[in-house]
C-alpha cells in the first residue's frame, strides 16, 4: 500500500499546505507533545484506517497512532477509534487530509456493505466500476473490498471490457469480439456490453467469455440468463443503487456492477476532537 499511497498522499498533503499552515503557526509556533482522539460521528463501516495513519506519519515519521478497531469494523456513533500521538502542530496540519481520506473510504466501505447485504444468499457478486474520483483510485476500490464487495477490472490495462462504442467502432458485435481475439493475449477474458437479446446471441457466438447486460430490464435479464446457460459469466449494470439493489438478487447473474459505490457513497461522518498537550 505504501508504495501506491504515498505519493498520493503527498499531492494531497501539498495540495493543502503549499508553503506553511499559516493558522497552526500562528497559535503553535514551537514544538508540543499532544493527542487527538477520532470520534466515530455515525454509524457505519470503517475503512482507510491506515491511510489516515500514514497521512501524519508522513509529516513526522515520529507520530504515534493507537487504533481501537480496524478496517472492516463496524462502528457505532461515539465509539473512540483511534488516538494520535505527536507534534501538536503535525496533529493540526494533517487532520483535514486524514479525515477526507477515512471518511470518504469509510463511506464507500458503508454503502456498499449495504447492498452486499441485500445480495445474501444469491450467487451474485457485487463489482465496482472505474468512475472513481481521479487519483483516489486505489484507495475508493480498496473500500469497496473492505465494505464486501469485490473489484472489477482496475484500469483499461487491466482488462478487456467491448462496451457500445466500442463495439460502433469495430463495426459490430461479432467484429468487436473477433478483434479483441485476434489482439489481446490468450490468458484475458473478453467481456461485452449488450443492450439487447439479438446482440447477446451474437456475443454468445463470437464466443465472449463476461457479457455485460446494460440497462436491461430485469424480464429482459431473467431471459438472457436463460438464453446464456452457462455458456458465458453474465454482469448486469445500468443504474445500480441502495435503493434498487434487491431486485437483482434472484436474477441468476453471476455479476453486479455499480458505479454508485464510488460516485454516490456519503462521506461516513467522523471527527478529531478533545486535542491536547500531553
């Protein structure tokens, strides 16, 4: 993780401080040994408890954090989660960055649990997709997994995915299905966005190995379930929700995938309160 994050990081870190923060100086001027206590704020799913650590550490490598629970937890409002030890002055500089990362992971990780929930008991996978915020990629997929749901592909090196304007280039299903045989290493699955059932019998006879069911209704999915027969994975997407999420439970596909997750998730509200000397 470090060695993904802590660049990030830093461009989030200057991105605040670009030459000193003039409000801490200017009440703090010298070194103070102190703590801050991370309140839980409301009830959730916790998540990006170490890049909230890693945020001071990289402005004192000497700050000290005491966690009293741990990714994937969950947290009711008022709990104490963690204690931040060190420079007053680090603790004062670094809260904002630290808490937009915890408690806008700590919000995906929430919402998508919830529907998670909803998908008990079917065979039904929830995935997320890349409309991620830029360059919070790695941390807004990460929790997502903490939250139980799982990643789809991580960018377009990652995976093969033929979506409608691709497949307008190419000139058709079957031609988009071909070229991405004829181009692509023999280990990748190719996957497919259709928006109808004439164009998922034609994904099914290029031999697609995912085909994606766009915006279809969910009569129209039940269907092109049957029609697959097992013959091709099956993802269903368009507009997935909290609030629309069950009904895709006991569709048969193998595959959800939402971009709410991660573009609509609330913020999980949390705070660092009572700072001290110490």
């Amino acid at each position: 993780m470090k060695l993904n994050a802590d660049e990030l990081i830093m461009q989030a870190l200057r991105e605040d401080i670009t030459s000193e923060d003039i409000t801490t100086n200017s009440v703090m001027p010298d070194y103070k040994l102190g703590e801050v206590q991370l309140i839980c704020k409301q009830d959730g799913i916790i998540a990006g408890l170490e890049v909230f650590k890693r945020v001071f550490e990289l402005l004192d490598p000497d700050t000290k954090t005491t966690l009293y629970v741990k990714d994937g937890d969950e947290v009711k409002k008022g709990d104490l989660a963690a204690v931040v030890t060190g420079d007053i002055r680090v603790l004062l500089s670094g809260e904002r960055t630290a808490l937009n990362y915890l408690q806008r992971m700590s919000g995906i990780a929430t919402y998508t649990r919830s529907i998670v929930e909803m998908l008990k008991g079917s065979k039904t996978k929830l995935l997320d997709t890349r409309k991620t915020t830029p360059n919070m990629r790695v941390f807004e997929k990460y929790a997502v997994k903490v939250g139980g749901g799982c990643n789809h592909r991580y960018n377009l090196s990652d995976g093969i995915l033929l979506k409608d304007n691709h497949i307008g280039a190419a000139g058709g299903v079957k031609e988009a299905v071909a070229a991405a045989k004829a181009y692509a290493p023999f280990v990748r699955k190719i996957e497919i966005e259709v928006e109808n059932l004439d164009m998922l019998r034609e994904a099914l006879d290029a031999g697609a190995d995912i085909i994606m069911l766009d915006n279809m209704s969910v009569d129209e999915m039940r269907e092109a379930v049957k029609i697959v027969d097992g013959r091709a994975q099956t993802e269903c997407s368009g507009n997935v929700t909290r609030e629309n999420a069950a009904r895709f439970a006991d569709i048969g596909v193998d595959f959800i995938s939402s971009g709410a997750l991660t573009h609509s998730a609330p913020i999980l509200d949390l705070s660092l309160k009572n700072l001290h000397a110490v």
